[in-house]
C-alpha cells in the first residue's frame, strides 16, 4: 500500500478521525481514510464495531453507482475512494431527476441486502456534480442475508427518509402517497422514537457529546455585541467576526475569529479572557480575515470553517489563490471538527 498523505481532516469524534488526502505519487486522485486508531482507546472498541459495519456494506455495494468505493483495510482502518458531491442540505436539489436517482440508489442498495439506516439526515446525501444521488457514512449500515421483517422494516424507513429529504428540499415534487407514507412510522420507529431515541440523545449529546446540530435561539444577535465589543478591547486585537455552528448538546455555540493587529503574533491572542456575561464558545486567534475586495468580511468563508464544511470551503475559494491561501490557513487551526448542520443556518428554498 502505497504511503498516504493527509491533506486535511474533515471529522473528528470519539470513534475515528476522517481524513482527506492522497496516495503518495497520486495526488490527482482523492482519497479518504478513517482511522479507528485515533479514538480515545475506552471508545475504540465501539469505534471497531462501526466500522466494520461500514467495511462489510461498502463490500457489499462495490459497484454501485453512488456509494463509495472501498479501497483496502488495515489495523488502523480502512481507505476509500472520495466521494464528489455537494451535502443535501446545501446543493438542496429541486429537480425531479435527483429523486428519481436516488430511488434507483436505494433499490441498487436493497439488491444487495444493504440498508443504510442513518438517511434521516441530509449530510449523508450527496448531490453528484453531474446532478445525480449519491450516500457517504454507511457506519450504522446492516447487511441482511435473509429478507425477512426486520430488512423489510429498515428498507422501508430508508425510503420514508428519501421521502422526508424531498419534503425538505422539493415538496411541490411529494405525492399525496408519499405523504401518507412519510407520516406512516413503522413500529419499531415509534417505539424507537418514544422510548429508545431518549437514552440515545441522553448518551451521545452528553457522555459523547454529539449534536444533531439544530438551534433556534440567534445568540450572535443578542451576545455577539458585547463579545465583539470585549475582544476589540484586547490591545493585540484589531478585529472581530463571529459564525454560528452546532453544541454538542442541542443548540448553537458562538465561534469568534480575532484577527491580530499587524506585527503581532498569534501567540499574544492565546488564552484571550472575557470578563463579561456573554463569551464565544469558540475563540480562534487568526493572522488575517479573509475579505472582499471592499474589505467587507467574507462571512460566508468564516462560517463553513466554523461548520467543519471543508469541501465547500474548497468550492468556494476555488480559483482565487490569495483568498484560498488565508482561508485554508484558518481551517488548519479550526477548533470545530463535527459534521453537525444547523438548519438555520443555511440557504433557503
């Protein structure tokens, strides 16, 4: 196996990190690696169970258009091709031809005794620069050798999610069967939802301290102020920009850029402390904002740092080489490494 070289990470929590990168001598060909290894070693045997629920579905799937490709596996994880497409929740496609493709994905994934079981969320849904579906993140999949009740349930509820995500992004595309279907939970999902999905909240938002990343409470309006207010008070501090992204327990955190006044190191706006009632929740010194060329803040840049959405980021800086250096030199010391999404937070149908 040829030597891997990281390029970023995308996504860090207690069961592996994900990394973006390449083989050494094939920098043309994208490759993303998950590395069990790097977990916490009291949450790495439930970081082993995950991933070999995705190593088994991935080579259940090999060939199908839209999932990913596994490449190998080793002691630390496994290697796999990347997957090119925009998240759900931003490409946010309106056309009937994605539905119908994504349609022909999941019955692609049943020939194969595969379900996914984590659609419900729309970042696990890509949408193909040729505008086609495609799915990542197959660590809750299950591989069923026989089809009976429990394929047929989980089955069905990967459709219901399909149909959500087309409520979501294209209701003037839902029937009034998929209605029906979608308001139609089957009874392990009621029961799930009633009594299971609780402890599951109870666990992973506190003990591991996940987050779905919804939030409704605009806390920059009301504490942004006297946080930026506070920050330029720094005498090493020569100006503010705040993003949003998602608590690991539900609701949405404050993440602060404080650019360094020129000649001042870094090191000087370390361990910043606020002595007031509102304070970010993240604070990352920067050496340079990345503006417009009117000056103005480029907040879109700034927010999908704080978001951990670093394929966007590469979209959206792409061809613009100075803006792309200052970006990329923000991401690499960003302190968010969650995929969560905050709804709120982005475009409108």
């Amino acid at each position: 196996m040829p030597e891997f070289v990281t390029e970023t990470v995308l996504k860090r929590d207690l069961f592996s990190e994900t990394r973006k990168g390449h083989f050494a001598g094939a920098a043309q060909e994208k490759i993303i690696r998950r590395v069990v290894t790097a977990a916490p070693f009291w949450s790495r045997p439930l970081g082993w169970v995950l991933a070999r629920r995705e190593i088994a579905a991935l080579r259940a799937v090999k060939g199908v258009i839209g999932t990913p490709q596994i490449i190998s596996v080793d002691k630390d994880g496994l290697f796999r091709h990347w997957s090119e497409g925009t998240p759900l929740h931003l490409g946010r496609p309106k056309d009937a031809a994605w539905y119908r493709d994504a349609h022909r994905l999941l019955r692609a994934l049943r020939r194969q005794g595969i379900t996914h079981n984590d659609l419900a969320k729309p970042q696990n849904w890509l949408m193909t620069p040729e505008g086609l579906a495609a799915v990542i993140d197959f660590q809750l999949a299950s591989r069923h050798r026989r089809r009976g009740p429990l394929y047929r349930i989980m089955a069905y509820e990967d459709f219901r999610h399909l149909l959500k995500q087309k409520r979501a992004f294209a209701p003037h595309l839902l029937s009034p069967t998929g209605a029906r279907l979608l308001a139609r939970r089957s009874l392990p999902s009621r029961i799930w939802m009633a009594t299971g999905k609780k402890v599951y909240n109870l666990v992973t938002r506190g003990l591991f301290r996940w987050s779905d990343g919804e939030g409704t409470h605009d806390r920059i309006e009301h504490e942004g102020p006297e946080i930026v207010e506070a920050l330029l008070a720094h005498p090493g501090v020569g100006d503010v920009a705040l993003a949003t992204f998602p608590l690991p327990k539900k609701g949405v955190g404050i993440y602060a850029f404080a650019e360094a006044k020129e000649g001042m190191p870094l090191s000087a706006l370390d361990g910043i402390g606020l002595d007031t009632s509102a304070r970010p929740d993240h604070l990352q010194p920067v050496a340079r904002l990345p503006r417009a060329t009117d000056g103005a803040i480029r907040l879109d840049i700034l927010q999908l740092i704080a978001m951990n959405q670093m394929t966007e980021l590469d979209s959206l800086v792409a061809g613009n080489d100075e803006l792309s250096g200052i970006a990329h030199a923000i991401a690499a010391r960003r302190l968010n490494f969650s995929d969560r999404r905050i709804a709120k937070a982005e475009p409108k149908n």
